[in-house]
C-alpha cells in the first residue's frame, strides 16, 4: 500500500552513538556509502520518533515548502490590501 509505514528491522546503537541502517532500508530509500542523511524528531510523538531522511530528498521538501509558504504570503498580502 503506497504511503503506509514500512518497517525495516532495528538497529543496535553502539558506544560511540553509531547505528547501522539496514540493508533493505538503504536500498528503499536510495542511502550510499558517504551520503548524507538529516535525523529528524517528531514533536507529535515527544520526541521519542526519529526519521532519518535522505538529504537530497530533505532538500526537495524545504524547497517544496519554500514555494508553499511564498504563495501563502503573497495571498495574505493580497488580502490585506483589498
């Protein structure tokens, strides 16, 4: 089902703080050797969720949410103008 969770297995956090992404899960999400990746928490969940993201998909979304919110200003603008 598109959009559903997927699960990926876990991950032992070593002493260092270092964990290994599964196998399955760098396939899925495109993750190579010297990629960079962003550690996201969740504030819905108290920060007890993480998402490790892709960089360069990061990337897409700020952009994305760049567009949003300067077509969001530019109608309140409008708005209050009229």
């Amino acid at each position: 089902m598109k959009g559903s969770p997927k699960f990926f297995g876990k991950a032992l956090v070593g002493t260092k703080g270092q964990i290994v992404i599964p196998a399955e899960a760098r396939k899925a999400l495109n993750i190579k050797p010297g990629d960079n990746v962003m550690i996201v928490s969740s504030p819905l969940h108290h920060e007890k969720v993480i998402s490790l993201i892709p960089e360069n998909e990061f990337n897409k979304f700020l952009q994305l949410l760049e567009g949003h919110l300067t077509k969001i200003k530019k109608e309140i603008s409008t708005k209050t103008k009229g």
